[in-house]
C-alpha cells in the first residue's frame, strides 16, 4: 500500500470519514523520501526497538517497522486506530498505544516492549507540541540512543544553536545539557497534506548516558536560566536578581568568580560558563 500517493491516502481517509484535527496539528507526510530518511538516520535497525510519537495514518511506522526488530507508538487519536489497522496490517511487530505521550509512563513502556533491545525515539511531531514532547523525553533520561524528530524548521534552528549564540534560548540550553544535537535535512512544507504555513527539518539528539550536575545543582541551574532568560535585554545581575531575589552584590561576586563581567547577559554565554556561574552562585548562597 502506498501510503504517500495522494489518492491512496485520501481513499483511505474518506472510507473512514477521517478529518483532519487542526488541534492536533495533523500533517501527514506525502513526501515518499522523507521517511525512509528518518528511520535510516533515527536507528530503526536490526537489535532496536523504536518508540514513535504519532503515527498520522502510519507512514513513518511502516518504515520504521521495515528496519526495526520492533516498532511501539503512542497515538492519541482514537479515529486513527483503524486506519493504522489496515495501513499496517502487513507488520507483525507493530503496537499501538492510544494515548497521550504527556501522560505516559515511557520508562514502563520502554521496560516492556522493548526489553533485550537497544532504544530508540523517532517522531513527526506537530508544531504545537514539540518543545513539550522534547523536553519531556529528555527530562525524563530514558535509555534510549538518539531522538529523531521532525520539527518546524525555526524550531530545528533554536535547538540545535549553538548555545550563547543569537539563535540560542533556554531550550537551547536544556537541549545542549542533556545531549548532542544537529540538524539532518529540511523538509518542504509541501511534503505534507495538508500543506502547513511553514518548512520543517529533521533533527538528532543523542542524549548523554549520565547527567553533568548533581540533581540538586541541576534544578537550580535550570532556575537560573529560566530566569536570565525571560529577561533577555537585562544583564545577568538584574535579570536573576529581580526574577529569584537574589541580592545583585552576589551575583556580582558570582560572574567575577567565573572570570565573567559584571555586565554579562547570560543568554551570550556558552554551557560551560553558564553551568560554572551558576555553581558559584549557589556556594556563595549556601554560605
């Protein structure tokens, strides 16, 4: 069944009196050499398992289930349940989970379905979801190897910035904390149906095995950033200091302990010197 062929998906979707939720941002890819792309650069391979995030009508999972020992996906939409019925009928080792990945316990599932195989995280998510689904898998540290989503091209260029730069925001920073990322091809906005407003590319998190901070320095280093971030023009200082009343004097004492000006915005910092600030400050607030 070919999957990407206009008239092939339409049939289908009428058949069901499937129509398309502009709340769940559903754009499905007709583009036949888009997918194929993502499972080869997303280690849908021999001895993994692949958790997907969405399915729309099933496009990605076929590919996904082609290369993969295993395929499970989270969909949320119930109308989908029997389109993928028939669209994936051909594959053995598919699962559908109806259910919405903000609320899932991945762990388990990973646990579950996957246990013996190498992990990992491919996904076409909808614009209006992607940072929350990202950070959820990367806050979450799941054992998995990569994270391959397709995202909205200005959404792919903010996470895979390099941190400090004017691309650069705090998810920027999350991204650049918990793993590598990088930008792997751009996607026309005429790839999907329906088209959307805007382009898209595909980009890979590999995410690190073990955390750079200590638990406790990791949330505050992260209420730093949040903080010197939501006030972008301010400096360091007046930014932290206004957003967590910390008194600016110590912060002062911070930036000149990592060899910083007292002028610095934390936003043209690079990780290291954001992570080593935020360290001294917290040892000068512990004393």
């Amino acid at each position: 069944m070919n999957l990407t062929n206009i008239g092939t998906v339409k049939e289908i979707l009428s058949r069901h009196g499937f129509s398309f939720s502009k709340g769940l941002g559903q754009n499905f890819i007709i583009n036949p050499d888009i997918c194929p792309k993502i499972a080869e650069y997303g280690n849908a391979a021999e001895g993994y398992g692949v958790l997907e995030v969405g399915t729309g009508i099933g496009v990605l999972t076929a590919e996904l289930a082609r290369r993969a020992d295993k395929v499970t996906a989270i969909e949320i939409d119930t109308r989908l349940l029997p389109i993928l019925d028939e669209t994936l009928a051909e594959f053995n080792n598919v699962k559908i989970i109806n259910a919405d990945v903000m609320k899932c316990d991945l762990h388990r599932i990973i646990n579950e379905e996957f246990a013996g195989l190498r992990t990992a995280v491919c996904a076409n998510l909808p614009y209006y979801i992607t940072s929350p689904v990202i950070m959820l898998l990367l806050e979450s540290r799941l054992p998995v190897d990569s994270i391959t989503v397709m995202v909205q091209k200005e959404a792919a260029q903010r996470l895979c910035a390099e941190v400090g730069s004017r691309e650069s925001g705090a998810i920027t920073v999350a991204v650049n904390y918990y793993g590598r990322a990088k930008q792997l091809f751009g996607v026309s906005r005429g790839s999907f149906m329906p088209a959307p407003n805007v382009d898209s590319a595909v980009i890979r998190i590999d995410p690190y095995s073990e955390p750079k901070l200590p638990e406790d320095e990791e949330k505050f280093f992260f209420k730093v950033v949040k903080s010197g971030f939501s006030q972008r023009r301010k400096t360091a200082a007046n930014a932290v200091s206004s957003q967590m009343g910390i008194p600016k004097d110590c912060v002062y004492e911070a930036l000149r302990a990592t060899g910083l000006n007292e002028n610095t915005r934390l936003e043209s910092l690079d990780l290291d010197s954001l992570m080593g600030f935020t360290c001294e400050l917290r040892k000068l607030l512990q004393h």
